[in-house]
C-alpha cells in the first residue's frame, strides 16, 4: 500500500492512498492544473483513480475537487451534509457515505471518522489494503478516541501537527483566529501530536506530521517538539518541507 501526499496544509491538500490497480484521492483542494502536475511526478495515471473522498468543505480540501471528478470520471464520495455544504461543485456524481460504515473501492476498504473541525460534518478517513491499514487524520482540533485508535492500528499514520503555541501566540493572526486554531474546533497543535504520537508510536510505524501552517510553524520545530515529547528520536518522523514537496509513504 502506498499513500502519496501530494499536498498538506492550508495552501491546498490532496492525497492518493494506492493499491495494486486501484487508487482513491482523499480531498482535493488544489487546481486541476497542479494535481496532474503531481500525480505525473509520482507515476500515477489518471485512470487508475477510482474514487475521491472529501474530509470537509473548506476550500483548501475541495478546491478542486469538482474539476478531478469530471476528468477522472469518478465518485466524490462524502456525508450528504458535506457535499450539500461544498456548493456547486458543477456536473458530479455523489455517492453518500456515514460515518463508522465501511466503503470497498477495489481493493482498498475505507472507513470515515468523524473529527472535531469549524466545518458542517468532518471526518478524517482510516484505510486498509493487502493487510496494511492507515489513517489520515487532520484539520481537528483535537484527536477524538475513535481516531486515536485507528491511528494506534494504523502502518502508516499521518497526523496534523498544525501549529507551535508559541508561534500562533505571538504571530500576526486576529485574536479570534488564533482562539479559532487554538480551540477545541480548530487545529491539533505539535504538543498535542507529539503527547498523542508518545501513546501510539511503534517502531514499525510510519509517522508522517501533517497540515504544518505555514505562518506558526517550521518543519523541524514540528518533528523536534514531537519527538521530544513522545520520546524517540526526530529521524522517526516526517513531514513536507514546503509548498513544492510532496512524498510517497510505503507500507
């Protein structure tokens, strides 16, 4: 099983999980134009996607979601709530899916999680094929207990490590955002990822921190405060290391 991350933050998030012929896309918030940019550098044809899954509908995640549906002529699968809640995202098939109640797109089985977001009915999304499972867990402010045990059964756990405190306290947001990423409904912080991290961490797990904001936070800010607290070593962890990166994660 692979789990592309082409990208992850408020500029835009998308990512590909693949296995054998089947590949779904979860989120798609960027353009169209980028998203085949990427998906050429990791060696993934169009055809080989069969469904897109949608965590929300804030537009770092949605974007481009309606565009990629058209031209890979696949699914937007999502919540009725969520998808009411993207707008027009012009001509798309919807699939509706509910939280907790598995969906198979070939061989890769995913099971939605709900998260606790700013967004109508969020959800975050755990994953399994060939006998391998992930999880990709982001834009929450807090990690819910279903999502924490998923992230502890996962090989491959990806997990938001939005902002330093220090950095969000003192940088140049309003004070109503700064509550707003701050609170229970907002962002997961490197302190909290890393206490979080310390519970479920073995060292067969790939640990990939994810969604790092870009103004109260730095890569290695994140993987230091993350390993420190969960007591392993940095080299343990990534992350992307900027708007233009993007990784293959193999389990």
């Amino acid at each position: 099983m692979e789990v592309h991350i082409l990208a992850s933050g408020s500029d835009g998030n998308c990512a590909i999980v693949r296995h054998e012929d089947t590949a779904v896309m979860i989120d798609a918030g960027l353009t169209g134009k980028r998203v085949n940019q990427l998906m050429e550098i990791h060696g993934i044809d169009a055809s080989e996607i069969k469904a897109l899954f949608i965590t929300h509908e804030h537009g770092d995640h949605i974007k481009g979601a309606g565009v990629a549906a058209r031209k890979f002529s696949c699914p937007i699968l999502c919540n009725d709530v969520t998808f009411r809640a993207c707008g027009d995202m012009g001509k798309v098939e919807h699939q509706s899916i509910r939280m907790f109640q598995p969906v198979t797109i070939g061989t890769i089985t995913l099971t939605a999680l709900p998260t606790s977001h700013d967004a109508k009915y969020p959800c975050c999304y755990t994953f399994e094929a060939g006998g391998k499972r992930g999880t990709i867990a982001t834009d929450t402010g807090y990690y819910t207990q279903e999502v924490k045990q998923a992230l502890m059964e996962s090989d491959i756990a990806v997990m938001e490590s939005n902002y330093d405190k220090r950095m969000l306290d003192e940088g140049p947001y309003s004070d109503w955002l700064k509550r707003r990423i701050n609170g229970d409904l907002g962002h997961v912080s490197n302190v909290m990822c890393g206490m979080t991290v310390g519970k479920i961490y073995t060292p067969e797990k790939k640990i990939f921190l994810a969604h790092l904001s870009r103004t109260n936070n730095i890569p290695e800010l994140a993987k230091q405060t993350v390993a420190d607290l969960a007591g392993i070593s940095k080299y343990r962890l990534d992350c992307l290391d900027g708007l233009e990166d993007s990784r293959i994660l193999k389990s």
